[in-house]
C-alpha cells in the first residue's frame, strides 16, 4: 500500500498498519509513504508513539528528503529500527559534494557485474559526466551497455567519440545505437 505524504492523514496510514490482509498467509503487509516531509512535520506526536509500539501485522517505510538526527523521532527510531539513506556518498566532514571516487568505485565493483559485465574507471568518469551523478540513471546505463555488448556491439569506439556528449548531456541520459551489422536483429 503506498500513500502521498503531502495529503495523506496520519489516521489512513495507522488504519492501514493495523489492517491484517486476508491473502497475506501470515506475511506482513508494508505500508509506504512517499515525500513524506510534510506527513512527519504533522503527524510527529502520533509517530513517535507509533515507533514505540509498532504494528505485529505491517511495516511502515517513510520516504523523506530531510530526516534530521537531532529529532526525538530519529533517535527512537534509529535505536530499534533502520534508518537507510539513499544518497551518493559524499566527502569527508560536513561537505556534500558527491565524493566522485566512491561513486566510480561503487559503479565499478557493484552495478557493472549486477549486469554481467566490467566496466574500467575511465569509463565511469564518463557515464558520470554524461548522465549526472543519478545512481538510477547510471545504472541505466550500465544496462544499455551491457546489453550492447551482448549483442556484439562495442562500446570503446562510442567513448573515444566525443561528438554525442553534448546532445546525450542536454537530454540528461546517454542514447546509444545498436551496431551496423546488429540492427533489426534479434
């Protein structure tokens, strides 16, 4: 079940959690609210009690922008639940510039052979500089050229010409083409 935290009440999001599913065969049912900033900021209180004593029968995922560690319901939910953050690493200390050799080395060691294929540093910095710092966008990426390698096609040529990069960086993505002697077949 997902909710819009911009207009979803607290009291449909604690109906759901304590709403036990007649198919479910014993599995919990999850509840997500999204941009759910707005959700937290009104419906605090009723949180923080909920994190206290959470349902038996749901979990409940808020997906949030801003989820400062100073906040009563931050630390009651860091002690007994997770708390995930979905960001590019960044540097050391307080700055948040992107740190770009962990990224590289996660696009590399992590996404690449996720999709059966190797991908060299060089071009990482590549897709970076091509396609932004988005991890969804790059993996993407990696996929179209994993896939275009498995059809015999060859990406070292597609990254020694320069000549795309201000189109595919205008579009925010990279459009790659399947090779001559690949095209229309399957």
């Amino acid at each position: 079940m997902q909710q819009e935290g911009e207009t979803c009440p607290w009291q449909d999001v604690r109906d759901e959690l304590q709403t036990q599913s007649l198919f479910a065969m014993g599995q919990s049912r999850v509840v997500i609210v999204r941009e759910a900033d707005k959700f937290v900021l009104v419906a605090k209180p009723e949180l923080e009690a909920y994190v206290g004593k959470p349902s038996s029968v749901a979990k409940l995922i808020i997906e949030v922008k801003s989820f400062p560690s100073n906040t009563k319901l931050y630390k009651a939910v860091s002690k007994q639940h997770s708390v995930v953050q979905c960001s590019i690493p960044s540097g050391s200390g307080r700055s948040t510039k992107p740190d770009m050799g962990r990224l590289k080395t996660f696009l590399c060691e992590y996404v690449a052979p996720r999709h059966s294929c190797k991908l060299q540093v060089v071009a990482a910095d590549t897709l970076i500089e091509l396609a932004g710092t988005s991890v969804g966008l790059l993996d993407t990426d990696i996929a179209k050229l994993a896939f275009i390698i498995v059809f015999g096609g060859r990406c070292r040529r597609w990254f020694a010409n320069t000549s795309g990069a201000g189109k595919a960086r205008r579009h925010g993505r990279l459009s790659m083409r399947q090779p001559k002697g690949m095209r229309g077949k399957r």
